[in-house]
C-alpha cells in the first residue's frame, strides 16, 4: 500500500484588549500592537487535510531544487523577478 504525505493546517484565534473611543480606533490600535500582546484563545478546531503527495516523489517535488529556474541578481527589488523558467515542468 503506497504511503503518502498528507499536509494539514489549523487556524488559531487570538485576542487582544485596548482602550480607544471607538471601534475602528480599536481595530487600529490592535493592528499596530505586537503580537506577543495578543493571546490565543483555547479552541477545539481540528487540523484540516490541504494537500497530498505520494511519499517517494516527496524529495523530488520539494527537497531539490529545480536547476530550471533561475532568480535574476538585480539588488534593485527587495523581491526578485524569475528570469526564466516559469513554466518548466508543467
């Protein structure tokens, strides 16, 4: 029986308090805090199953790098642009 590689992801919920006179003000306020004061709020969620590969193409589909594809050297953008390869192996 083939194994595979199942990836889940579970969604956590925080909260917050601040004083404001309203709640946009309090919804900016929350945005400009930092997270380590917000605190998660207990939850029963469970992990939800978002993808599935077959274990032995795992290390071909994700540990190596696909020698195709190539980042351009600009210093320019803080994000770079793909020089080529973008529709290898599809």
């Amino acid at each position: 029986m083939p194994e595979f590689r199942v990836f889940g992801r579970k969604y956590e919920d925080y909260y917050t308090k601040v004083n404001a006179d309203n709640a946009y003000q309090a919804l900016e306020l929350a945005n400009q805090q930092d997270t380590i004061k917000w605190f998660q709020l207990p939850d029963d969620d469970t992990i939800e199953a978002i993808d599935v590969i077959l274990e032995e193409n795992f290390d071909q589909e994700f540990d190596t790098p696909n020698q195709d594809i190539q980042l351009n050297s600009s210093k320019e953008d803080e994000w770079p642009d793909m020089s080529n390869g973008i529709l290898v192996e599809f």
